[in-house]
C-alpha cells in the first residue's frame, strides 16, 4: 500500500460502531443548516466571549471572493447578481486579517459564482493558509484541475456542487479523480441537487464515485426554491434498490421552514459577499418573501472593513422577521441562550 493509499485508508468514515471508535455522525460533521449546532458548544472561544463578554465572534466566515461563473443553473441562488463583481485582492487581504483579529478560525469560499475563476484564487488560499485559518471550498468542480496543487492540498475539505442537470461523464470523471488522487489528506465531498425528476442513473455515478474515491459524504438535496420538490425517502427506496451502498449519503430534508425572529448567527458566521459587505446569513438570497437571488440590502450589516463595530453589536439580536424562511433557527435558539444569564446551571 502506499503512503496515499494509507492516508486515504485512514480517511474512511465508519458506519457501525466498532469497538473503542466513536462512531462519527455525518450529518452533524458536515452539514450545518437545520442541525442542532454540537459543534458551537465545543468550541471553547465561542463559549468564552459568549459567557464572558456577552458577544460573539466570527468564527467560521462565508467569503464570496467572485461572482463570475462558468454555469448558468437553473436553481442558482445567484442567478441575479452582477455576475462581474469580484473583489479586490488587496482589499480581501485587509478583511482576512481584520477577521483574523476578531477570531476566525475558518472559512468557506464559495459563490456568488464560481471561486476558481477569481484571478487571484490560489493567492487567496495561501494567504488564509499562512494566516492559519482552515479553508473549505465549494466549487462545481469544473476548474479543480486547472488550480495548482499545492492549492488544493491546503484545504481542509472541498464540496463540489453537481446537478440533475449535469452529466457525470467520463472526461469529467478522469480530471476530477487526477486532483482528488493528487490531495489525498482533503476531505471530499459532493452536495447534488436533484431535480423534481430525480435522474437516479447520475445520482449512482455520483455515489459510486464518492465510494470509490473515500468522500466523506453525499449530500442530496432538493432545490432551495421548491423546498419540497423531492421525497428524499422515496429517492432512497430507489437508490437501495440499484444495491448501492448508500451509508455515506446525507438525504437533506428541505421544508416550509419558519419565519425568522431573533438572529445571531450573521455574527457567528458572517457571509462577506464579492461586493466586501456582510450579510446575515449564507441563505439570504432566498430568506425573504420574494427571493432576492442576489445578496439583498435588507439583510446587510455593513462594510468588511467594519466587521469591528458589527461583532461589536453581537450582544444583540439582528432583526430577522423580514425572513420568510430561516435555515438556521436552531443556532439562533441556541446563541441567544449562550448571551443571557442562567440561574441553576447545575440542574441540567
């Protein structure tokens, strides 16, 4: 076995309890809307400044470093944004490190549009990198190839976005298994969005895929836009049907959620659009009555550059009744708890 292939071993996540190893629950690992957040109680800093100081910080940011892309998806969030903004290197660099200050410790890059076709891509990875920030990166996974891989190896994990739409084709396939073959310590991941008439022959190719190559996981997931669309059970019965080993895949529900109310989670994890504003939310594209598909006005904080004053702010509810839908009304339960006084903490 080689050294890779070893690494790669190690990576693969167990699906039965066995014994002296915890068994790892993906949906928690991977996945943050609509989860309970385990991950915010262990984070020490989170808690401290929660319990001490009444204020949070940004741990995890969502930079939006452009807005250009290389698809046109039907069910892109996106779809009405100034598909050329991008922002500034040096301009991303002062927020990184104003961020930095205030307590990040991670970052998803994502879109807006496609990261890859950021000019400067691989000069944004290493400059998180020598800050010490760990990276995520999500990508439709066209360009991966063309990124150099020293890049690649510094992320922490990558999700790449695939679709119904899409066809999972050979050529694909081969430039897509040479960059996963090439950063074997990533963690890989795939999230598909299925269509109302889900293509089961793709969503296989999909899977099989993500097992051959030890992916952490499989998200399937409906479009944002008809939260309904698909029954994840009935997708299910199918999938296990073909025989397909289906324990690495997370079957996301979407539903009619609930109308926003008190909102903290923009200054847990702030979104940083291409425009270098804050926004409350990765999901304010289609959190108000008439989705937006562009990062709406209503639901900005402010400049990057004043992320000071806006954290500052954090000991208070950002007004989210203006949403229709919240995707994260499980953290904002959870952090409004964490910023007020308990009494009888000891009776659990």
């Amino acid at each position: 076995m080689t050294a890779a292939e070893a690494k790669k071993q190690s990576k693969v996540i167990p699906n039965k309890r066995m014994t002296g190893v915890k068994e790892i629950d993906i949906k928690t690992s991977f996945t943050a809307a609509d989860s309970i957040p385990i991950k915010v109680l262990l984070d020490k800093d989170v808690i401290h400044h929660a319990f001490t100081q009444s204020r949070l910080i940004p741990v995890h940011i969502q930079f939006l470093p452009t807005n250009k892309c290389n698809l046109n998806c039907k069910f892109c969030s996106c779809s009405e944004r100034d598909k050329a903004q991008e922002i500034d290197f040096g301009l991303a660099k002062k927020i990184i490190n104003l961020c930095k200050q205030l307590g990040t410790k991670s970052v998803t890059i994502t879109g807006g549009g496609e990261p890859l076709l950021y000019k400067q891509f691989n000069e944004l990875i290493e400059y998180f990198w020598v800050k010490r920030i760990k990276i995520g990166l999500v990508s439709n996974g066209l360009l991966l190839h063309c990124a150099v891989p020293e890049t690649i190896n510094k992320l922490t994990w990558c999700r790449i976005s695939n679709s119904d739409e899409r066809s999972f084709n050979d050529v694909y396939k081969k430039k897509l298994s040479n960059v996963v073959n090439a950063a074997p310590d990533v963690d890989w991941a795939f999230s598909h969005v299925v269509s109302t008439a889900p293509n089961i022959d793709e969503i296989i190719k999909v899977i099989d895929f993500a097992n051959e190559h030890h992916f952490t996981h499989v998200r399937l997931v409906s479009d944002l836009f008809q939260p309904e669309s698909v029954d994840m059970q009935r997708l299910k019965t199918k999938i296990l049907q073909k025989g397909l080993d289906d324990s690495k895949v997370i079957y996301q529900e979407r539903k009619a959620y609930a109308r926003g109310g008190d909102c903290y989670i923009g200054y847990l994890k702030p979104l940083i659009g291409a425009d270098a504003k804050v926004y409350a939310c990765c999901g304010v594209q289609y959190a108000l009555e008439r989705p937006s598909k562009n990062l709406p006005e209503e639901l900005c904080l402010g400049e990057a550059l004043d992320m000071e004053n806006i954290i500052a702010r954090s000991s208070e509810p950002l007004n989210g009744t203006i949403c229709s839908k919240c995707y994260y009304m499980n953290y904002n339960i959870l952090l409004k708890g964490l910023l007020k006084e308990v009494e009888h903490k000891e009776f659990v």
